[in-house]
C-alpha cells in the first residue's frame, strides 16, 4: 500500500518563510537571501516526508505566496497592468509575482494589487485569477519543473502537484463581459500540455492534479471540460501516473464523472465525507487506484486508528491493498507544522497535548496506519494502536471537557434570545437622537497598526522581561495617541485601536474558558501573514468581561463616541480548531451566549455603539448549496444570540471582508445589524450590487479603500467609489470608513490615507448640502 501526502506546510514550523519574504519587500535582504530560506524549508520539508516513510511526496506545494497565484504565473495569466512591471528591466521575475500580490508603487507606477479570496470553505486565501474574453496563455514560469529537479538532487522523486486546469479556470473572475472562463480551456490546456512535456521528460512518475471542485456543484459544461482536459492529457502522455485530488467535500452527484476520468487514481477526502467509500466501490474502475484521506489535514486531533482502520480495511478488502493509498484527507497546509515545538511547560496544553496532532505527526500517522493494516502487525504496532485507543477514550470521558451549566443554558435557548426589541426603523430613530452623527458618517474597522514595537511588549510580557503594569502602561500610551490622532483628523466614530489584541480570535479565545493554545501552531492566512487558531476542546464560557476595561478607557478619554469590538460567535468557531466531538452548530451557540454577556457588560458601561465582527460568516458556507440552509439558519441565529441583548438606542455594528454577498443578502439582512461595515474596494464597489438590488434596508459602510495594500489612494479616488456607492445606496444608510482593520498597515500609509478618507466624506457632505439647496 502506497502513502502519499498531498501537500506540506510551507511557512516553515518557525515561520521562516514569513520573515524572510517581509525582509525582502522591506528591502532588508536580497533576493538570494529569500531563494536560500525557500531552498532550506523545501528539503527540510522532503526529507521530513521521506524520513517518515512517505512514497509520493509533493513538490511544487511550495510557494513564496499562493499556490494559485503561481500557476496564474505559470500560464502566464498576467493583466496588462503589469506588462509595466515586466518593461521596467530591472525588475525580476519574483517581483512582477509579489506585485501582482500586493500592488506595486515603485518607480512613479502605481498598480493595485490583485484580488484575494478564500480558498474555498478554509481561512487560506488566494489570488484571484482575472480573465478576459479569448485570453491566450503561455508558459511563463519554470517552477514546476525546476521543484523537481531540486528535490531530484537530493536524491528524491517527488510528485508534481499542479492545480487543475479546470479548477484553475474556476477559482478565477472574468474581468470582461461576454464570456464564461471555462470557455477560456482550449486556450488554457495547450500550455498544461507543454507543462506536462517538460515533467515527462524528466521521467516524472506521478503527477497530482488538484480538482476540488469536484466536490462542488457543477455545470454541464464544467462537466464535459474536465472529461476533455482529462481524456487528452491521456492520450498525449499515456505512460504519465495521474493522480486526481479532490478534497473537503465528497463527491455526490460528481462522482460517476470523477471516475470515469481516465487517470491512475483518484483521491477522496474521507474525513469530511466518509460516506462516499462504499459509493466508490461501485464506481472505480477496475485498475484505478484510490487514494483514501483518513487522516483529517484540516484539524489538529489525533487520527482516531480504529475508526480509519474500518475505512482502510474495507477498502483494501474490495480493491486489494495494491489499489489503495493513503494520505490525509487534504493538503496539510491548513495544519499547524510541529507538535513537538509545543514544549512550554503549561497544564492544560500538557493535558490536552495527547489528542493532538499537527502535519510532521500527521505524515507519521499515515504511515503507521500503512502499516498497521498487515494482519502480522509487530508488537511495537500493536502498542501504537493501543495508545491510540486510549488516548481518544481519554478524550472522550475528560472533565474537561463537559460543563452542565453551558449545556443547560444554550439548551434552554428561545426564540426570543435572538431578537432586538423593535425593528430596524424604529431603532434608528432612537439611536440617532442618541448618537446625533453627521450623514456620511466615518469610522474604522477597529485595529490601528500593531507595529512591531507593539508587538515586542506583548512578546516581551509573555516572556516576564516585561511587568504586566509596564506593559498596560504602555498599551494605554498608545490607546491614547490613536484616540487622539482620531480626534485631530475629524472621525466620528472612534476605536481604542485593539493594541492589547493578538489577533482578533485568539484575544477572546484566551478570555474564554473550553479554548487551548499553542505556542507555535501558526497557518498560513495569505502571503506572509499566518494565523495560531485557538483550539476549542470544550464547552465554552465566559467567566468574566472580556473588553470591557479597554473600551471605557478609550471612551473616558474623549467626548467623541468609541465603538466598543468584539469577535463574534461564527468567526471565534470559523478561525479555530474545533471539537469534532459535537455539531459546530452547538459550540457556536456556547460562543454566541458568550459574547452576548459581553455586549451587555460593554452597554452596561456606557457603550453606546458596539461592534461584532462577522468576517468569516460567508467563508463558513458549506460547499454545496444544498447545505447552506440550514448553516446559514444557525450561524445567523447565533449571530443574533449575541447582539440581541441590548437597549434598541445601542448600535450594533458588524463587520465582513472578502466577500461576495449576492447569494447570502437575504441572511445578511436577516441578522439585522444596525451597521454593517463591508469589503468592497478591491472590486470596485461591485459588490455593492447585491445590497442595491436587495434594498437592503439598514445601514451600511463599503470599505472606500484596500488595506490590504500599502498603496495610499488620494480622496479623489475614494470619492469616485463613494460616488458609485451614492448611486445605489441612499445617503442616510451610508457610512465612510476603510474596508478592514488597520493592524497590517505601518502608521504612515495609514496616517495619510485616513486623513484623505475624512477628507472625501467631508467633501461629499458639503456637495450634497449644494444639491439639496439647488434643488
Ligand atoms: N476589528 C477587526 C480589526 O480591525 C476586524 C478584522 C477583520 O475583519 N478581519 O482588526
Ligand atoms: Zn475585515
């Protein structure tokens, strides 16, 4: 029986890749320099794989930012706005690929950057490919190949693992209109071709193909491209092992067409869908290798053996152990790398360490269950399988686990626990005789820049170099500075700023009782910026306020109104490993109850406009539209749990980015936020339309600008977005603010670019007073 990876964390396990890239941008370090810290990640990450046992290791699952992105250079898919990049000589190869990543401003050009999005239901975001009407491609990029080689002179064969062509064509936006991008495949698959002459005549064995949209619904015509694009790879490279990955969903209604795809095997997520085994039986073709994913590369618990166990066997009983592979159910790059960095000496990581388990243990989980598959197992195999026993029993009778006062409380849960008193209308009313803000009224999302200062003292308090009071000292320094700069530049609504915040789940997760944390459990997010997810291994509950003492001392420092800021419910549960022991929708209830003390504890004193951020509420959408009813029921429902508790003269803000909101307006508007603060810059205002054509009936503030890039836009540029907002969403819903947190940006950049926001709003109030009065 073969084991395979599909996919190994690239950010190295001490995120060597993110300093490396941030010291290259900043232009600390040479490019040779970044190339080294990449060459040294890569083996360190074969030789780790081959180490364990692993036969077809991944290559090419390295990038400098996304995977997606790659191959959008490797195509040569590049908008013309960075033919620029390329005619200006002196600019490298990596350059023209960190611009298309992150804009560019260097040499008197000025190109914003392209569009991200999640990378399907995970918090891993990538690149979005842009498409135009009878676009050719051309192989731009070496990557692939040049992986292969690499890891070929260290004396191993891996497998390429390229992203789909059709899956590619998907995961992009058609920049024009006329035209769907899978028509774009026959213009696309002559350059896989040529990618593929390349790999085989370096006598590479196996190819991986990702497809995940496989498990998604498709069209007839997405049908047909993959049968064509897999039929003609075929038949041009018939000695070529291809592998066809499909993950984080089963295959339902695509499963016939996924295996009468003409391929060596097929690999399925079992972990998500596990179901799908014995509807593959009847399916797979009687050569066709499968590749089975037993081993969750989406959560950080310990295999449970004997529950893969069952799945293996039968597999092996209907296919023989030479069809069968095995790997984890997906990529690990959604995995934290080093379960053995984590040797603080803390209780309850201790306790919970046990059923744990991150990519390198993950690696060695597949093969031992390779192994233990041979009814001739050794005793040594035998213990393996009988610890493991244990420590999932262990896990399953902890106290730790079990609190009856959280379960007796969300078990008793009304209706009336997700309700504001009066409607939206009558609310607004009351909250404007209480807030008395002007029309376009501007704000913030919440965090001001976490410079690496800020940072250090957090570091530095963690590691005692630093007293708790020096290091409130100075937070409270620095809260201060932000109100004030905030007062000076003329904002309505103003934050504390979030410098006492980590990151905005982990900050509540470590207020929160039924959370873990590691030290070193980081994922990467997007480029360079990674994320440590809380882990959630229990009922959930709040023991006392959480945010309560910076608000009001943000709010005791000026006159002016401070929005108090919260994480809420779906977006705690969205960002963290959770318990797969009961529903998410259960836990997210306990989060909800949570949080809702917390708004109340926040009115309580003095609050009066209160924040609960809901970015990840869209990323939360299951796969399959079928599934999104009843999601959306419930993590709606807890949305409301915990806004609902307040006065209806307190405003409730919330705040999503990267979204596409067509498809969910309806459950948006269900949630029934007074304020809702979007994404919208990076499209150009485009995904106003929903809200538009919705009518959607409360207010709303479209990011005017991206954050995610340095670039600073001037108030012209934020007026014309403004402009277009003005042109579907009335002036009294309107709001002016950024399109998400500031905590990425450097002061500076974020310094010039609020003033010019201030600037537009004003502009604009005074331009619709003349209108009014010629009118
Ligand atoms: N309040 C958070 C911040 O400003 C929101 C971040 C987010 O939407 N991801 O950082
Ligand atoms: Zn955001």
């Amino acid at each position: 029986m073969l084991t395979n990876n599909l996919g190994y964390p690239r950010i190295g396990s001490n995120r060597e890749l993110k300093k490396a890239c941030e010291q290259y941008w900043s232009g600390k370090s040479t490019l040779q320099n970044l190339e080294q810290v990449a060459r040294e990640i890569r083996k360190q990450n074969w030789l780790l794989q081959q180490e364990a046992g692993i036969d077809l290791i991944p290559s090419n699952d390295f990038s400098f930012y996304d995977q997606v992105l790659d191959m959008s250079l490797t195509v040569g898919a590049i908008p013309s706005r960075y033919h620029e990049v390329i005619l200006n000589g002196a600019h490298k190869e990596i350059d023209l690929y960190f611009a298309m990543a992150r804009g560019y401003q260097k040499d008197g050009l000025d190109i914003i950057a392209m569009e991200m999005t999640k990378w399907f239901d995970t918090n891993y975001h990538y690149i979005v490919p842009e498409f135009y009407k009878d676009q050719q491609f051309k192989l731009f990029s070496t990557k692939i190949a040049d992986e292969y080689e690499e890891a070929k002179r260290l004396g191993l064969f891996t497998k390429p693992v390229i992203l789909g062509p059709i899956t590619y064509l998907l995961l992009g936006k058609e920049k024009e209109a006329g035209f769907h991008r899978i028509s774009l495949i026959k213009n696309l698959l002559p350059v896989y071709i040529q990618l593929l002459q390349q790999l085989s005549a370096r006598n590479v064995e196996w190819v991986q193909f990702d497809e995940p949209f496989l498990a998604m619904d498709l069209t007839e015509d997405e049908k047909r491209a993959f049968l064509m694009v897999y039929k003609e790879i075929r038949r041009l490279f018939p000695n070529l092992k291809l592998m066809v990955a499909t993950y984080f969903e089963g295959l339902r209604d695509n499963l016939e067409l996924a295996f009468s795809l003409p391929v060596q095997a097929i690999h399925v997520d079992l972990v998500r869908c596990p179901e799908q085994l014995e509807a593959v039986f009847e399916v797979i073709p009687s050569q066709m290798k499968l590749s089975i994913g037993v081993v969750d590369g989406r959560n950080i618990w310990k295999a449970d053996y004997e529950q893969a166990l069952k799945l293996i066997n039968s597999a092996v009983e209907k296919l023989g152990e030479e069809r069968v592979i095995l790997a984890p159910s997906c990529s690990l790059i959604h995995s934290p790398c080093d379960l053995s960095l984590e040797t603080a000496n803390e209780p309850l990581m201790d306790e919970i360490k046990q059923w744990l388990s991150f990519a390198k243990q993950k690696v060695t989980e597949v093969v031992t269950l390779s192994k233990l598959v041979n009814p001739h197992k050794n005793e040594s195999l035998e213990a393996k399988l009988q610890q493991n026993i244990e420590e999932n029993n262990s896990r399953r009778s902890s106290v730790l686990i079990h609190q009856t006062a959280v379960q007796q409380r969300v078990a008793a849960a009304t209706a009336k626990d997700s309700l504001r008193n009066l409607p939206f209308d009558d609310r607004k009313v009351l909250q404007q005789q209480s807030l008395q803000l002007p029309l376009f009224p501007t704000t913030t999302i919440g965090s001001f820049p976490q410079t690496p200062e800020v940072r250090s003292w957090r570091t530095k308090l963690k590691k005692g170099l630093l007293s708790a009071a020096v290091y409130q000292d100075l937070i409270e320094k620095e809260t201060i500075a932000t109100i004030r700069f905030q007062e000076e530049i003329g904002l309505d609504v103003l934050v504390h700023g979030e410098f006492e915040r980590n990151d905005m789940v982990e900050y509540f997760g470590e207020k929160l009782d039924g959370f873990a944390f590691t030290k070193f459990g980081w994922v990467q997010s997007y480029g360079s910026r990674c994320v440590k997810p809380p882990i959630i291994f229990g009922d959930v509950y709040r023991q006392e306020p959480m945010t309560v003492k910076w608000a009001s001392f943000a709010q005791s420092l000026t006159p002016k109104l401070v929005k108090g800021m919260l994480t809420g419910p779906v977006t705690i549960l969205q960002w963290s490993f959770v318990r797969n022991d009961q529903p998410r929708a259960q836990t997210c209830k306990q989060i909800a109850f949570a949080i809702r003390d917390e708004v109340a504890d926040l009115e309580k004193a003095g609050i009066k406009i209160i924040q609960i951020d809901e970015p990840a509420i869209r990323e939360g959408l299951p796969l399959r539209k079928a599934d999104w009813e009843n999601y959306l029921q419930w993590a709606v429902n807890a949305f409301k749990i915990s806004a609902s508790g307040v006065q209806d003269s307190t405003q409730i803000h919330t705040h999503m980015c990267y979204s596409e909101f067509n498809d969910i307006i309806q459950h948006i508007a269900n949630m029934d936020a007074d304020v809702i603060t979007i994404e919208c810059s990076r499209s150009q205002m485009e995904l106003l339309d929903a809200f538009a054509a919705f009518n959607y009936p409360n207010e709303i503030g479209p990011g005017v600008y991206d954050i995610h890039s340095p670039r600073v836009p001037s108030s012209k540029e934020m007026m014309f977005l403004l402009e277009k907002a003005r042109a579907v969403i009335p002036d009294a819903q309107l709001w002016v603010n950024p399109d998400c947190g500031l905590k990425t940006r450097h002061w500076e950049e974020t310094k010039s670019a609020l003033i010019e926001m201030v600037k537009a709003a004003k502009t604009l109030r005074v331009a619709v007073k003349t209108e009014i009065s010629i009118a």
